[in-house]
C-alpha cells in the first residue's frame, strides 16, 4: 500500500508539471485600471417655502405667565386633528412642550378657521382653548396665550381622596368634597362601576379628584373649556356653578363613566344668580352642561341641578345632581349674548414687534387674546365667538394688556363694560428696550449657501413664552422688545426648516445672546447628502 501511494503521488505531481507546461503567455487578459476617485457630488437642499399663518402658542401660569411644562391635544370636531402641522408639514395631535410652547400651522390645503387644543399641566385645572387660524391681513405670525390656573389657586379648590376597587366596582362608599365659595363635591356609592372609555372595567387603587371655582369672581369664569355654547344655539348659556371630577388608576386609565350607577355631585352656585331675570331660590333647577376634556366638545345634561340650602356665610347656595360619568360640569342660566364684536382700540406707546397679550377677567368674561405688532385696533372676540362662550351684552370686565414677560402696559383697575369696543393707553414699562438683528446662515461642506430667511426663530428669557422673530429676509431676523442687557440673557431657538448636520433641523442649542443692540448670527452646516455619502 505504501508503494501504490508513492506511485500515486509521482504521478499527481508529474501530471502537474505536464499542465503548467501546456500553458501559453498569450492568454488574451486584459489589464483594467484602478478606480479613479471623484469629486463628491455635493446636493444642497432647497430653500425651505414660505409659510402661512404661524401659530406660537405658550402655556402659562394665569397669574405669574411662566411657562409651565404641558400636554396639548389638537382636536377637530371632536377627534384628533389632521390638519395641524409644525413648521416642517409633520402632523400634530399631541404634542408634549417641556417649555410650554409649541408653534404650528395649518396644512397648505386645509380651509379650516380654528383648533381646538386640550391643555394639561401637573398641579392645575385642565382646560379646552379654541385658537382662530385666520389673521388681518399683512399679519404672518400670531401669539396665542394658553393660561392655566392653579388647582388650589385663588378663588379654587381641589381635594383628593383614594378609591379602591373590585371587580370593577368601588368596594366602599367614596366621597371627596369642599365647602364654600369655591365648594364642590362627589359622593359615589359602593358598588358603583368603574368603566373607561371603552367601557372596560377599572380595578385597583384610584385617585379621585374635585374642583371647585368661585363663579362669583373670574376663577370660575377661568376655568371654564371654551365653547360653552353651540354656534347654532337657540339661547345664549351662561356658566352659573362648576364642578372638575377626574378618576384614574395609577397609569393614567380614566374612568369615564360609572354604567347603570349613578353619583352624586355638587357646586357652590352664588346667591344672586339670577333665572328669568328673577334670583334664584332653594328648589330651583338649572340645566346642566358637561365638557369632555379628551374631545373639546360641550353637551347638554339631561339631569338638571337642584337649588338647595343657602350657606349665608359664603352667600352660595348647594346645587345638587345625579350623573352617571366624570368630566367638568357646569350649571348654566339663559342671557342675552352680546352681539357685537369685543374689540380694543390702543394709543400712547406703539405696540411692539413681538405683541402684545390682552386680557379680559371677571364673573361675566373669561379671554384673552393678542395684538400684533404696529396694530391700533384689534378684534380680541367676535360677536359669533362672544355667543359662544356666553358673554352677555351688559358684560363688564378687568382689562390688562401685558407683554410676552407679563409686564403690564395698560390696566383698567376696575371692570368696564366689554361688549364692544373698549380703549386703552398703552405705556411701555420697560425702560430703553433693546431689539438686535439675529442672521441665520446654511452651508454645504463645499460652501454652497441655502438662504433660510423662512427659518423660524423664537427667543425669550428663562422660564418664560417665547416670541417669534421676524424675518427681514437675507436670513436676517429681529428680535425685539428686549429687556437691557444689564438686566437677562436670551435664549434662542433656530428651526431652519433644512436637514443639518446634526441630523434634524434644528441649531445644537443652547443659543444664547445678550440684548446690547448688537447683531449677533449663527452659521449652520446644512446636510447635503450625496452619492459617496460625504458631506
């Protein structure tokens, strides 16, 4: 066997030899050159359109106007918006604002006129706003002021308690209450269901919570989700008594209703209501409204609210009624709508390039609205829109005009009337205010420009709204009213609206600048993806 293998092997190796003997030079291979490198083809992106009306919405504390880190839900008719974007087109329908302001538009083929934005904040009532998407004309960007009020703020009271559950039912009687002018209660019954939305049952350990509003001041009046009347209402509601109940487990599940059980709630209604033109009295009936917090929408109660004892030290009488779900209720009473436009014209001090914020408050009207820079007169309500959230035509309210920081520029001291035009004198209290320009420039690595004069800029102090500069074209923005220098910094946030190097459209921020009257810029590299994937 070893002999074979030797033979075996010689001739492997012979028959090898043999082959690499029968091969020709002339084998016809072609020589193909090594890939030479080309420039990187660099594609700038287009310069981002010019937008519709913008939208800088701010939420914000009622009394201090800092900004408070909120929830905002957009609604249309009761659903999910879809029409609402940011500045970039991407569709808004919840959107979580850290620092409380959120900008946005409209889509470019949308006809609708507003949006409704639910609003919520740790710590204070929730409330519905309705935002007008519609602005004079030559106006580009409008302020919208989304204020909230302190869950046990002035003239509001909120208690809390913990409900167990079962099988979906309350395993013991339940009630959370509060007494006063600002009284409300809810008193639930053991047994009764616990069902969310979907009408699942709700089980484990729960925190039931009820706020009250004095509605013989403006607490109760600010509190109130916009829209307490239907646009095509035969009368004219007018909120007279509220009641907040919120229910939910520890994730957040809401309960929404309570099936074939019904509870019982109250609020504290002022004295001198007045029905048919006559004061109320114990045994009387209001109607109800209740307001879904999830949908914006309002809807007429079946049950009605009962008069009960005069608490004569408070001057509040108890109204009591029978619910069978949980959301903001209001008693109402019939006026007559005021019917005109609730306006404002200003002299003295031009209103500044940034805005101003208006402010109406009192038992009979809850508002507020903004001027655009150089306006001298500006409708802050429509007739339809006064109808709508029950302003009577004998209403009289408190009327300050503030600036984007809360400093007060004009006050009436007491209340006016407000059905129609009311005039005011405005006085700048900022002594010397600063405005700079601020100029915002793109490039490719290659030094290709894109022109970002459609970029949107923001600026504002820590801790409160942000304002919208505008553009003067050439990537030029101004950001103006300032406070001196001597007295804060700024922070400025830049949307150029163009893919970055960073990845999004935004500048790597923090951006800071100091109001000196000196332009100060920032230089972006603009992403220009190309076919070798360099820059």
């Amino acid at each position: 066997m070893l002999a074979n293998k030797k033979s075996l092997l010689a001739l492997s190796v012979t028959a090898a030899l043999t082959l690499t003997g029968c091969f020709s030079d002339d084998d016809n291979n072609v020589t193909v050159p090594p890939v030479e490198p080309t420039d990187p083809v660099v594609v700038a992106p287009d310069a981002p359109a010019e937008l519709g009306l913008v939208i800088n919405a701010n939420v914000v504390d009622s009394v201090t106007t800092n900004v408070l880190n909120a929830k905002l839900s957009f609604l249309e008719n009761g659903e999910a918006a879809n029409n609402i974007v940011d500045v970039n087109g991407n569709e808004l329908k919840v959107v979580d604002a850290a620092n409380g302001n959120v900008v946005f538009t409209k889509k470019a083929d949308s006809d609708i006129t507003e949006v409704t934005v639910s609003v919520t904040a740790d710590g204070y009532i929730g409330k519905s706003f309705i935002i007008d998407l519609t602005a004079a004309e030559g106006v580009s960007s409008v302020a919208a002021q989304l204020a909230l009020t302190l869950a046990n703020g002035a003239g509001v009271t909120t208690v809390a308690e913990t409900v167990g559950a079962v099988g979906g039912a309350t395993s013991t009687a339940v009630e959370a209450a509060s007494s006063g002018k600002s009284g409300a209660g809810a008193n639930i019954p053991a047994g009764t269901q616990l069902l969310d939305a979907a009408g699942n049952a709700i089980s484990g350990e729960l925190s039931l919570s009820v706020s009250g509003a004095d509605s013989s001041s403006s607490a109760a009046a600010a509190i109130v989700p916009a829209g307490l009347n239907a646009a095509d209402a035969a009368s004219t509601a007018k909120s007279a008594g509220v009641a907040n109940i919120l229910m939910a487990d520890a994730n957040g599940n809401k309960v929404k209703s309570f099936g074939d059980s019904e509870i019982t709630v109250t609020m504290a209604i002022p004295a001198d209501t007045k029905k048919n033109g006559v004061a109320i009295k114990t045994g009387d009936t209001l109607k109800l409204k209740s307001h879904n917090e999830d949908t914006g929408v309002w809807s007429d109660e079946e049950n009605v609210v009962t008069i009960g004892d005069l608490d004569a030290e408070s001057n509040t009488f108890t109204g009591t009624f029978q619910t069978n779900h949980l959301t903001f209720f209001s008693s109402t009473v019939e006026i007559e709508a005021c019917s005109s436009d609730i306006s404002i014209n200003v002299t003295g001090d031009a209103v500044p390039a940034d805005g101003l914020y208006v402010q109406l408050a009192s038992s009979d009207a809850s508002a507020n609205s903004y001027i655009a820079g150089g306006s001298t007169t500006t409708t802050l309500v429509s007739a339809d829109n006064a109808k709508r959230f029950g302003i009577s035509a004998d209403a009289t309210a408190s009327v300050s005009i503030v600036d984007v920081n809360g400093n007060v520029w004009f006050s009436s001291n007491e209340e006016v009337e407000v059905c129609g035009a009311v005039t005011a004198t405005l006085v700048n209290p900022v002594e010397q205010p600063v405005s700079e320009n601020f100029t915002v420039t793109a490039a490719c690595g290659d030094g290709q420009t894109v022109d970002v004069s459609n970029a949107v800029v923001t600026y504002g102090l820590a801790g409160k709204a942000q304002s919208i500069a505008a553009s003067a074209g050439n990537g030029s923005f101004s950001l103006a009213n300032m406070v001196p220098a001597t007295t804060a910094t700024y922070t400025v946030t830049v949307d150029a609206r163009i893919p970055l190097d960073n990845g999004t459209t935004m500048a790597t921020g923090p951006i800071t600048v100091t109001p000196d009257g000196t332009a100060e810029s920032i230089a972006l590299r603009a992403d220009c993806g190309d076919l070798t994937g360099g820059n």
